[in-house]
C-alpha cells in the first residue's frame, strides 16, 4: 500500500494542530449566552459569550499558532461546559496583518478584548487569563504583565519556553537531519523564501528520514536527531516503551517524524522569521556532544550507536566542525522581546503539559520554571502533568479541575494542596465529565537552549 504524500500528511497535521490550538470560533453558541465581537484599533476582530446566569468571572483566552481567528475557549466542548457553570468569555484574533506569530501584537490585543468586554458585556469580579500552546506564552506574558488587569492564570500546554529556544532545538534536530541523510538542504535550513519552500523542504527532510529508517545506521542518527528534538518517545496508538528499550523509543519517536511533525514546525519557522524580520536561530559555536549529554535520551543514543557499530565521537564532531548557521541580531532580539516569558510573575499561574507533547515537549516547562525561580516568583507558579500523547490533548475535566484550582489560590491566598497530582484528579473526577490522567511527574532539562 503506497504511503500518503507527506503534503496530505502535513495538511492534516496543520488543521488538527489548528483545531485544538484555536478551537473552532464560529461554532454555534449555546442558547443560554449572548455573544459580542467587534474589531479592534490594529485590525485584531474580537469574540465574547456571556452566560445569561454569569457568575462574575470572565475567562481572557489566548489561542495557539494558527490562523488569525478569534477564540475565546480552547474547544468547543470546554466552551459549553464553561458557559454552562456560568463564565464568560473572551478572546481576540491577534493582529491579522501579519504573521501567523502573532507575538507582536497578541498580548496587546488580549488586553484590548479585555476592555471592550467591560465596555459592552459588563465588568467582571474575577479575570482568569487562559492560554493553549503558542498562546500559552501569551498567557505567561499576561500573567507577568496583568498590572492588576487579571487576577490569575491558567496555561494549557504552554510554549513557555519561548521562541528562541523553540527554534534553536528544531534547528539542531534539523541540522542533524540535513547533514546525515539530505546534505543538499544543509544550508537551505533557515532564512525561508516561502511557506512553499518550507513546506518543501519539510517534505524532502522527511522523505530521507524514511529511507534512513531501513538501517541500524539511519535509526540511530535518527534517535540523535529527536534527542535534540526533545522528542517524546510515546507515539499514539503505542503503549509507553519500556525504559531501556532503545529500539522501541526510537521507533515511536520516528512515528512522529513520519507522521508529518516537519510539515508542521518547518513551515512555522517561516512564520517565525516573518514576523522577526530575518533568522533568529544560530549554531555556530554549538558543541553537539555537549548538547547530546543534556538530554535525557542520551543512554538510548548511545545504544543505538553502539548496536549499530557506528562512531558516536565522530558524528557528533562532524555536526560541530560544520555547524556555522548566525543569527540576524536584530531578528533575535525582537524575538526575544516578543517571544519570551518568565521573567517575572505577578499573578498565580497553574501550567499543565501533557507528558508526550510531540509539538511542545513538557521539557518547556523546566525551563520556564527556572527562569520564574531566578526572578523569585516560584511562589506563584505552579505545574501539573497529564499522562497522555500528543499536544493540547487535555480533557474537558482536566481543563476545568485546572482552571477550579487556580480559583482556590485566588480565594484563600494559597495553593495549600489545590494543584496536587491527587487533588486535581479528585476535583476532575467528581466533575463526572470525561475523565482525567493526572499524573506525578518531573521534566527533564529542555534540550538546546544556548
């Protein structure tokens, strides 16, 4: 049976991703809500329900990377099930002018919806902001900037990372890729004439990933690749590999690949060096064996290696003899304005990450959490894991339990036990909706920062 075009694979991973990062904003809005929009002063359009029974509190939310749509729920059964316990909602489309990074503009947008609710719908007792990946940098940025705007947050497999960690890891995994099985795309990694190009480029880096996967050889540079990825090695549809089966991790890791992850993070490099205005990501001076004993896939790399009777020293010195990728300063510094989070808190913020986020890998969620520490506002943060694949798959129950705890820190002052493995699973079962996988659980260190 012939495999699906990577293009068709790609599309599909696009609308998924699209789907869950932005939920569908023109679905039908439940009977008992009155509904707002309006356009904003860069263009940005914005959305709001209101219950006709409202209990005060306004949920702000930021949604993912994806087309410049208003949003106002990370889904349309989470919609429902919120509008249904009284809470308003509120969100914006970003400046649609631009790129489909939208970092320019969205917290500034976010804020703008904010008032025009007040201005229309009515004011609010409590503001909630609530972000989904790419708009869950969103919401760390909110919640570090809310100057009394917003009361607390609630971040929802967030890219708190940042966007220059973000492209640095994919650039190492890509690096890897190109210089091992497609040496003519070697230089064509970053500074992307087009989504075209990229979605090309995407197309054939996967394609010589495929073939790479027939060999002991091409498996274990692979395994290297996804290591620099911090790449889950739980795929869907697959049972959790066992912890020193190699063989096995790689295989789910490569079934991510060949899914279509480089159509997707390819060409969103594109977006991200649109709205840069030029290359933000660099190797140059990067120590590839440096990186690779980082990473927590680095005993199942060596493996791999080894039972391919390969030299690990000698690939890795050929990726840092040949890394020589700069960054256009004036590109990474916007997008380190724009793009990052961390730097400080000034509500109660609860994260919650799936454990195998193919997109996002929950490895974010140590990094941010050291940046919150060095600002000496770890008081504030508080993380929380779900035992499940893939990105932004996060029940109803589990976004509801989540946003129900950081309502208990605004109340009483304190988190006490209200964002606990054992009482966020409580909370999410004795909502009797579709169910919860809380789990206890620790990232490892993000892969690739520089």
């Amino acid at each position: 049976m012939p495999r699906p075009r990577l293009s068709t694979l790609a599309a599909a991973c696009a609308t998924a991703l699209a789907t869950a990062l932005l939920g569908p904003a023109t679905s039908a809005q439940a009977t008992t809500a009155n509904h707002y929009s309006g356009t904003l002063s860069d263009g940005a359009t914005w959305i709001a329900d209101k219950p006709v029974h409202w209990n005060g509190s306004l949920l702000l939310f930021s949604h993912g990377f994806g087309p410049t749509t208003a949003a106002d729920a990370p889904s349309t059964a989470v919609r429902q099930a919120l509008l249904n316990a009284g809470y308003a909602l509120v969100g914006s489309s970003y400046d649609p002018n631009g790129s489909m990074w939208a970092l320019d503009s969205a917290e500034r947008d976010q804020f703008a919806a904010l008032t025009a609710f007040r201005r229309q719908a009515g004011t609010p007792t409590r503001v909630i902001s609530v972000g989904q990946s790419m708009g869950g940098l969103i919401n760390a940025q909110i919640a570090r900037d809310s100057a009394g705007r917003v009361d607390g947050s609630l971040g929802l497999c967030g890219l708190v990372a940042g966007g220059v960690d973000l492209d640095n890891y994919q650039l190492d995994a890509e690096y890897t890729l190109a210089t091992f099985f497609d040496p003519a795309d070697a230089d064509k990694l970053v500074n992307l004439d087009s989504p075209t190009d990229a979605a090309a480029l995407a197309d054939r880096l996967t394609k010589a990933v495929e073939t790479a996967q027939h060999t002991p050889a091409g498996r274990a540079r692979i395994a290297l690749a996804a290591a620099y990825l911090n790449l889950t090695d739980w795929a869907p549809g697959q049972q959790p590999p066992a912890r020193d089966d190699f063989a096995d991790q790689e295989k789910q890791q490569y079934a991510w690949l060949a899914q279509g992850l480089l159509g997707f993070i390819v060409p969103a490099r594109w977006s991200v060096e649109q709205s840069a205005g030029g290359n933000t990501s660099w190797n140059k001076g990067v120590d590839y064996a440096g990186l690779l004993r980082k990473s927590a896939h680095a005993k199942q790399v060596k493996a791999l290696y080894r039972d391919a009777g390969i030299d690990l020293r000698n690939d890795l010195n050929r990726l840092t003899r040949g890394a020589d990728i700069t960054a256009d300063p004036a590109a990474m510094a916007h997008l380190k304005r724009t793009s990052t989070a961390g730097q400080g808190l000034a509500v109660p913020l609860l994260d919650i990450h799936t454990t195998a986020d193919q997109l996002v890998p929950v490895e974010q969620e140590s990094a941010f959490a050291g940046r919150v520490r060095r600002a000496g506002d770890s008081a504030l943060l508080r993380q929380a894991y779900v035992a499940r694949q893939s990105h932004c798959n996060f029940t109803t129950a589990e976004v509801l339990a989540g946003l129900h705890a950081v309502e208990h820190r605004l109340e009483t002052g304190h988190w006490d036990n209200s964002a606990t493995t054992a009482e966020l699973q409580h909370s999410a079962d004795g909502l009797g909706l579709d169910g919860a996988a809380f789990t206890d659980y620790r990232p490892n260190r993000l892969t690739g920062t520089r």
